[in-house]
C-alpha cells in the first residue's frame, strides 16, 4: 500500500476547519478517520504556509488566510515547502498569547498583557516591551498620548497603547536579520525600524 501524500490530508483537514471554530486534535482524528499523527503532519503543513494557529496543545484553528484557502477549495499535493530560509511557526508562544490579549482589549498598558499571556516564560517583561516596540514601528499598535494613573506616589504612570491593524489570529512575527514584521495572516513583510 503506497503511502498517503501529506498534502491529501492537509486538504482534508483545511475542509474539517473551514467553519473557523477551533478544534482538538483528536476529535479532528476521529472525524477524519486518520491517526493523530497524520493530523498532527497535515497541521505543520498548513502551519508552514500560514494557514493554521496552533491555539493550545492540540487546539487547531484556520486563520483568515487559511478560511478563505477552505472557501476556495484549495487542494495540497505535497508536504512542506522546503524554500531556503522559510520560518517555521512557533508553537504557543507568549508573543502569541500576547497579540491575542491586545485583539480582545484593543486598548492596553504592557502591564495589562503581562497579566494575560505570561506562563512560564523567561522574561516576558523584556520580551513584551520588545515585541510592542516592533508592533509600533511596524503600524500595528499606537501610543497614546495619556497614560494610566501610577499605584505609587509620585508615579508618572503606565503608558498605554492602542492596537489600529488587527491583521487576523497569528501574532506577527519578527525578524532580526531582515529588520521586517512577517504577517502570517496576509502574507505581508512590513519594515520595522524607528521612525526618524
């Protein structure tokens, strides 16, 4: 018996998630009549082109791009792209957990992500006000001109931030060596540098 193109079950899995509700990995298994492990094969693929969040361990969700590749019956024939340099996603990340606390509050202090998206992460606080200075370069977050009342006396308070482009699920990602935020959701590479 020839062995099952990992693109074959990709499309099947982008068919199984074209409702946009999140869904275990099991229960997908279950539904498709296919192992875990080819489930878990066919996410990394669509993963690798942007069209999956993995949103807990096992919890799978299309992003926008990914909805609109299920609408137009988009179909996979092979395994990941191999292209030299590609990224791969990262599973569950505090940067993650952290662009989906901004989506929901749309106005916030860093103080207020750090509340949502720390777990067990090593200093988030550094990797946060990284991560939203990114976000500020690159036209996804705006600093407000007020900021909120301190707790100490004598505080100058807590800057606070607004989130303008809300791009879809996946958190954009930040490249170091190209100086760009890569945005999963469109497929866009935007420059991320201080104004001047």
């Amino acid at each position: 018996m020839s062995a099952l193109s990992p693109g074959t079950v990709a499309t099947e899995l982008l068919q199984a998630l074209k409702d946009g509700k999140p869904r275990f990995l099991s229960d997908l298994a279950t539904e498709m009549g296919r192992s875990k492990r080819q489930v878990s094969d066919a996410a990394a693929l669509l993963r690798s082109r942007y069209l999956l969040s993995l949103l807990g361990a096992g919890y799978y969700s299309l992003t926008d791009k990914g909805v609109a590749a299920a609408a137009r019956g988009a179909v996979f024939t092979s395994g990941p792209r191999k292209a030299s340099g590609a990224r791969r996603m990262v599973k569950h990340t505090f940067r993650e957990r952290a662009w989906r606390s901004m989506r929901f509050r749309r106005q916030f202090t860093q103080s207020d992500i750090l509340i949502d998206a720390t777990a067990e992460d090593r200093n988030p606080h550094n990797n946060l006000a990284r991560y939203v200075r990114y976000l500020l370069w690159a036209g996804y977050v705006e600093e407000l001109p007020f900021r909120q009342a301190g707790t100490k006396p004598g505080s100058n308070g807590f800057k606070q931030y607004r989130l303008i482009k809300d791009s879809g699920r996946a958190a954009p990602v930040y490249s170091e060596a190209r100086q760009m935020l890569l945005d999963p959701n469109t497929g866009e590479e935007l420059p991320c540098k201080p104004k001047q």
